[in-house]
C-alpha cells in the first residue's frame, strides 16, 4: 500500500464543489500522491479543477444500469471502496458535507476502522495525527490515526482552497463499481427544487452572508435580511430556533446541525450565538452581530457590535446604501 490520499469529490454545477476543492488542499498536506473519485460524468471542467489542485488520478466510478446515478450512501461507499483498492491509498479523506460523512462513516464501519470527523488541521504525518472540532466546536481533540486505511473528514472551510505550486496530470480512470441490490435499499428517488427564498449565492460559497434568529420575531420578520442579502449579493442563514419554528427552510440553518460557512462577511442579526452555532460560523473573517443584548455570546465574539432591534438596524442599513 502507497502512501496516497484518495479523496471522495462532489460535483457543484458541472464543477468540483467548493468543500471538495478545500479537501483537496487538505490532502497536499498529508504529503502523499493526491487521488480524486467522482461519482458521475467526470467531464474536461473537473479534470481542469483536479489539475490545478495537484491531483494525480482521478477515478470515475460507473455501474451498469445507472446504480450509481442517484445518491445512495452504500452503494457510494462500495463504489469508494472499490477506488481505495485501486489506488492503494493510506489515507481516505472527504469534505465534511452531508454526504461525505456518511458515505466514510459507512466505510469504516464496514472495516472496522476509526473515523476522525470535523478534522482542522494535520499536526503530524508520522504518525498521522489530526487536530478535530468535537463537541459543537467548544473543544479542539487531538486523535491519532494508526489505523490503514486512516479516514476523515474535513471540517466545511477549515482551508482555503488554493492552487497547488505544480498542476496534476488528472490522469482519468474508470472502473466499474460492483453494487449489490443491498447496497441500494436507501437510496434517493426523487430531487424536487427548492421553493421560494432561495438567496442568488449558494450558502456554502457565499462572500457575504445575512443572519437572522429568533430576533426576528415571525416568519414574516425576514424581509429586511432577505433585502440586505440581494443588495449585497449574498445569501441568508439562520440559526436552529428559526428552523425548528418553521419561520424558514432548512438548507438555510447555520451551525453544527446546519451548514458551516467562511465568508468575507457575516451579519448575525437577532442570533445570541450559542456554541452550536458558533461552530458554522466561526470561520467567517468578519463578523458584524446586531442584537439587543449586549452580553450575548455573539455579541462578545464578534469583530463588530451593534446594540439594537434587528428591525430599526437593518432598515437604517438599507436606507444607507440606496443613498451610497
């Protein structure tokens, strides 16, 4: 077995996803030839993303009668498997989505192996030792990986995807996943789009993104964040509370139970910033919180202050910018 990183890719709008791209840079660190797999097309716009992160090979896995075509964990997790062999990896590593931890925490359980989930950072290579975000973030754990193959997953936004100093030959293989009928007793039947509220930048990607919490009062206390994303061209996330009212959808929730997120700028409006919370927003570079409580835990955390009712804050904001 080669010391190679084998690390499972999603696909973003005929792209390789950002948290993917972010793993791929995580994995130069680990110092070992770096592998991709893609379950589906891998078309020229992934080769073209692989390659400028350093990948070696990339894998394709297919499987007659279109198995793979739609999102099923155990058959991923088969079909990555199968690739891990293939490349004779050490290491098999993915972004921390949805889907990338379960499709790993399937295969260590199949191998019996350990699993180091919300990894930040490598702090030896020999022997591999990561450090990891556990309880809601509150606390950094340092774990050792003995194990082989040693697997992970990486933390939303712990890196900054880069370029690596050399392009990669992206050599293209494929192979063809043996899926068992087991293997596909759960698996996704239908993709139904979003309905309305939908922000024009993907959470996950966004430069800037809005906030609101129970501050916010209803469901229909959401029009002035709503109006300050678009103006800004980002997007809109909520905390947990919002989301378990009902007030808005899911894939909107940031945090732990949600999506972590790093962008330029977050706006927390009316959130207090339990640890929950904190530990998706974290990353962000600058954070602005507005809130009437001065001792809440966002309020203390973050880069700037605004003590006041979201709904007299952010139309003055508003304001603002249409005279600028």
């Amino acid at each position: 077995m080669s010391n190679a990183v084998l690390v499972l890719i999603e696909p973003d709008e005929g792209r390789v996803h950002l948290v993917s791209r972010e793993a791929l840079t995580f994995a130069r660190q680990l110092g070992g030839e770096v592998h991709a797999l893609m379950l589906g097309t891998v078309d020229e716009a992934v080769l073209a993303d692989c390659r400028e992160q350093g990948v070696a090979v990339v894998h394709e896995a297919q499987a007659a009668g279109g198995e793979l075509d739609a999102y099923s964990a155990a058959a991923w997790a088969t079909a990555l498997e199968q690739a891990l062999e293939g490349a004779g990896a050490a290491t098999v590593l993915a972004g921390g989505t949805e889907r990338g931890t379960e499709v790993l925490a399937h295969v260590a359980a199949r191998r019996d192996l350990p699993m180091a989930a919300n990894v930040l950072a490598v702090t030896s290579t020999e022997p591999l030792e990561v450090e990891r975000q556990v309880a809601g973030g509150a606390v950094l754990e340092r774990m050792r990986l003995d194990a082989t193959p040693a697997v992970l997953t990486m933390a939303g936004h712990a890196v900054e995807a880069v370029a690596a100093a050399s392009p990669g030959a992206a050599e293209h293989r494929t192979f063809e996943a043996r899926v068992t009928p087991a293997d596909l007793r759960a698996r996704v039947q239908r993709v139904q789009a979003r309905g309305g509220g939908d922000s024009s930048a993907a959470l996950s990607a966004a430069r800037v993104v809005v906030g609101a919490g129970r501050g916010a009062g209803s469901a229909d206390g959401f029009a002035d964040v709503d109006a300050l994303a678009q103006r800004l061209g980002g997007a809109v996330g909520v905390s947990r509370a919002v989301t378990s009212l009902g007030w808005r959808p899911h894939h909107e929730q940031v945090g732990q139970t949600g999506s972590r997120i790093a962008p330029d700028v977050y706006i927390a409006c009316g959130i207090s910033g339990a640890i929950q919370h904190w530990a998706g927003v974290s990353s962000s570079k600058t954070i602005i919180a507005i809130n009437t409580d001065a001792d809440a835990p966002m309020m203390t955390k973050a880069d700037y202050a605004v003590v006041g009712d979201m709904h007299e804050v952010l139309p003055a904001i508003l304001e603002e910018l249409d005279r600028a």
